[in-house]
C-alpha cells in the first residue's frame, strides 16, 4: 500500500441544516467529520441524502464549495433541518425534524463500493432513528477488516434505543461519548460505577481499542484497557460550540490512521475542536 494516498474518511447518516435564530448553517455530525478530515488533507466523505427542494440543491452547491466528496441521494422526503437556540455559553439544543431525507437513505452501488475502500468511516445513532439505520449498518458491514469503525454517539431528544446502542457497539473499534451522555448509557446498559468504569466495561464488552470521552471545558479522556490520557480543552474564545465534537473526532482518527500515539491524536484533536469553538457554524472555511 502507498502510505502517501490519502485516507478515504467516511462520515454516513444525516445531512441537515441547523437554523439560528440568526440564520442557517450546513451541518449534520457525519458531514462534519468528513469536512473536518478533508480540511486536514485526507480523503473525506458524506454519505447521505437530500430531498428534491430548494434546501437541497443548496446543500449541494455548500459541500461541492467547501470541496466534499459525497454520495448525496435524493429522495421524496424534505431536506433535514434542526432548529438550533444557543444559551449565553454558546451551548446549543436542538429540535430535530423528522421524516426527512436523511432518514431514508438507500444502500446503494456507489455507497458498497466506498465502503470497500473505506480506511474509516464514523456513524452516529440519531440517523438510526428511522428507516437509515439498516443501510448505515450495511456500510459499516461492507468494510474492510482493517477498516478503523467509530461509533460517536449523539443522544438527542428520545431518538436512540438499548438495540441501536449495543448493535452500534458490537460493530465499532472506537465508542466516542461526552460526559453528559455517559450516565444516560450507564443507566440504559446497566453498566453500574464512574465514567471511566463504564468506559472500561464497555471496552471489554464490546472488544473496543478505547473510548473517547469528551468533556466540554474540562478537556478529554482516552480510555484504554490499561491507562486513562487526560487533556485538557483548548483555550479559546467561544463563539458556538456545534461540530466541535465531530471536528475533535476527525482529527482524532486522522492522526491515528497516520501513525501518531493516542497522546499526540489526542492534543492534535484537542486543538481542532477548539479551532471550530472560535468560529460560526460546524464547517468553518
């Protein structure tokens, strides 16, 4: 293999707009991973889809700007849209619009093919919450064995299940989970103990490499079966803190599909996440 071709960075599920009080930004956690990791030089894609509507071709011309390589379908469901309020922190909550596009996408050719060739691919458990989760599954599937899965889990409102946690679990290499969403799987798996035991638990359950977990201003924490690697949160000024989480994820992977230690990924992913706090929106030019 020619270790100087760029990795093939998948990031599949929903595709969406996030509507501000001040007005829109593209988003969605698997496309901001994959925008993240082609910003720092890699191959990366959004595999999802989009409806036949205005939002739509405008979701196209944003990706196709900002350089994306992406497997879009379109389907007879309206484009995806969140509506995003901000507290005087910056920290976002959302309202989720369902039955939208994205969460019908189809496994297609063109999609088992990338998954073929894939050196990772990240994928969330809201875009489980419909009719998506059997081809997102299928992709993850399709992969090679060398393939790095990342399961980064995104608990909003009531749209994820004990199932489509531990089915997401058997199939990930890495779990990535902040500290608010931890007690809530503790409690669903019923994994008893502090944040790093249930990450240990999950670990051996599951025969993960280690877990991310995120903390917002106090840092990170990679768990591994024997260590715990602390860092602490970039010193920025906060602007808004949506896709910083899927912007740490990306550099995370691509420094480890480089080579880099857990310790260096680590900061490398630290640095970027705090990068996207200091700016509007989840894909910053």
């Amino acid at each position: 293999m020619d270790e100087k071709r760029k990795k093939v960075i998948v990031g599949i599920g929903e595709l969406l707009w996030d509507v501000f009080p001040t007005g829109k930004a593209i988003g969605g956690a698997p496309a901001n991973f994959a925008y993240h990791a082609k910003r720092l030089g890699e191959e990366g894609w959004a595999v999802s889809a989009i409806g036949d509507d205005e939002l739509g071709r405008e979701t196209m011309d944003v990706l196709r700007h900002k350089g994306l390589a992406t497997i879009v379908e379109i389907c007879d469901r309206p484009t995806g849209t969140v509506q995003v309020t901000l507290d005087d922190k910056g920290v976002p909550s959302y309202d989720i619009k369902k039955d939208v596009a994205w969460d019908n996408i189809p496994f297609t050719g063109p999609m088992r093919e990338l998954a073929h060739r894939a050196d990772a691919v990240c994928f969330g458990s809201l875009v489980q919450r419909m009719g998506s989760r059997e081809s997102v599954l299928a992709f993850v599937k399709s992969v090679p064995k060398t393939c790095l899965k990342v399961f980064d889990i995104n608990l909003r409102q009531d749209y994820y299940s004990k199932d489509i946690i531990e089915s997401s679990l058997e199939l990930s290499d890495i779990f990535k989970i902040n500290d608010e969403e931890i007690g809530t799987v503790s409690d669903l798996l019923g994994i008893p103990g502090t944040a790093e035991d249930v990450c240990r638990t999950l670990i051996g359950k599951y025969n993960l490499r280690y877990v991310i977990l995120t903390k917002g201003a106090d840092g990170s924490e990679i768990v591994t079966p024997d260590e715990v690697i602390c860092e602490k949160a970039a010193e920025v000024d906060i602007v808004d803190t949506v896709g910083a989480g899927d912007a740490f994820t990306a550099a995370f992977v691509v420094s480890v599909l480089r080579g880099d230690s857990l310790s260096q990924a680590q900061k490398n992913a630290t640095e970027t996440a705090g990068y996207v706090c200091s700016k509007k929106g989840a894909m910053p030019d």
